[in-house]
C-alpha cells in the first residue's frame, strides 16, 4: 500500500474502533476500504477481522465501570459468543459468500429490536413478576441468540454490536450502559477466537491487520469516552442510526 493507502486506512481503524466501542458496525468503513484498495474480498474479511480485535479490547476496558456486578452475565454468554465465533469463522471459510444473502434480514431485524425493545423488555418482565424477574443472566433464549449472533460475528461481523444489544436490551434485566460494556467484552470475544483460527489457516495481510489495529486502539478508547456519558436514549438512537446506515450498504451495494 501506498503511504496515502496507510493513513487512510488507519483513519478508517480508528473509526471502525470507535463505532463498534458505541454501537457495532465499523466494518462497514474499513472492509470496503479494503475494497476499494483492491484487496480480495476473503482477504479482506479475515484481516479486518484479525485487525479490529484490539479495537474491542481497549472498548470493553473503557467500559470497566459499568462492567462492575456483570462478572455472571458476562461468564455466561461468553461460552455463547466463542462457540458462536468460532462456528461463524469455519462457515467462512468452508462456504465463503453464502451467508451473505440474510445478512440485509440481520441487520433490519436488529433495528426493529432495538427500536421495540423497551416495550418488549416491559412485557417480558411481566411475564416474569411472579419468579422475581427477569434472571440475573437474561431470558432463556438470550444464550442460543447470542451464539446466533456469534456465527454471524465469525463470519463478517458488521453490525454484530446491534444485534447484540437488541437481545440483551430485551433479554436482560440491565441498563444499556452496562449491557453496552458487557457487548464490548462479548464481540471481543467473538473477533479473537475468529481472528485466531484466521491467523492459522486463511490468506492474511498482515500488513492491514497492523494498520486497522493501531487505528482501532485509538478508535476504542475514543469511543469509550464518548459512550459512556450518552444518555440511554440518545445510545439507543445511535444504534438505529448506525443500524439503518449498515442496511442501506448492505441493500445498495
């Protein structure tokens, strides 16, 4: 790449790293960057992959204060989100390009959850007053949608961190702060098991994934800083926005 081709690359990482510490979907900038650079479509995928794990690191280590008190939650879908992950990584490369056709579908769904979530949420905890509530680590059909949402992690990953909070915001008895901190450490998970069999057995460019993740660094530790003082509402009309933006690329191109 060209010294031009670097820095704008690194600008699409830190970016990436801040979209997807507030919401998910930076790969929807560096993946076509990628692109447009003429990096092959598979090569492209897995590095970018591989090169916005740090990204997610420093994002949920931002999120450490609201991360207090979740230790149980985050134990329990984590086993989700690494098997879910490393599912999703296989799919790419045992049948690369045919997930692709229900990943508009994703996205539009997650929108509609985050959208309707909050009566949602009302109604599910209703349905659960007489036990107490909702569990402590969510309904009982979070784990399987969140291993959903790990093959889909492992196989492209773009917008992930909406479809995670629409589950959990519906799901889980939380504030969206926290379940924002908790989908952090979960979509880490998710690109580092994916990000490793990567490592071991695709086409990796190196030379991208080194590039994407200093840019993503900054990008995570940005994006936490900024998240973590929105109010509740305002994180949830970021998540339609970024959401609706990911679905008309997807619809578009």
């Amino acid at each position: 790449m060209s010294p031009l081709e670097i820095l704008l690359l690194a600008l699409a990482g830190v970016a990436a790293g801040a979209i997807n510490t507030l919401v998910g979907s930076g790969t929807l900038i560096t993946f076509p960057t990628l692109l447009a650079f003429g990096v092959p479509p598979v090569t492209a995928n897995v590095s970018n992959t591989i090169g916005l794990v740090p990204g997610s690191v420093t994002g949920a280590l931002g999120y450490r204060k609201e991360l207090r008190g979740t230790r149980h939650l985050v134990l329990h879908l984590a086993s989700a989100s690494l098997l879910g992950g490393l599912a999703g990584a296989l799919l790419l490369l045992w049948q690369p390009g045919a997930f692709e056709s229900i990943v508009p579908f994703l996205v539009g769904l997650g929108i509609v959850l985050v959208v309707t979530g909050p009566r949602i949420s009302a109604w599910v905890a209703r349905r659960h007053e007489a036990t107490g509530g909702l569990p402590a680590r969510g309904a009982w059909w979070v784990w399987p949608c969140m291993f959903a949402c790990g093959i889909y992690g492992g196989y492209f990953g773009a917008a992930q961190g909406v479809l995670m909070m629409a589950i959990m915001g519906i799901g889980v008895a939380e504030g969206l702060q926290r379940l924002n901190g908790v989908k952090n450490v979960l979509a880490a998970l998710v690109n580092g098991v994916s990000g490793l069999l990567f490592a071991l057995v695709a086409d990796v460019d190196w030379q991208v994934v080194l590039v994407i993740g200093i840019g993503a660094i900054a990008g995570g530790l940005l994006g936490a800083s900024v998240g973590r003082r929105l109010p509740a509402t305002v994180l949830r009309a970021v998540i339609v926005v970024v959401g609706t933006v990911a679905l008309g690329v997807f619809l578009l191109g």
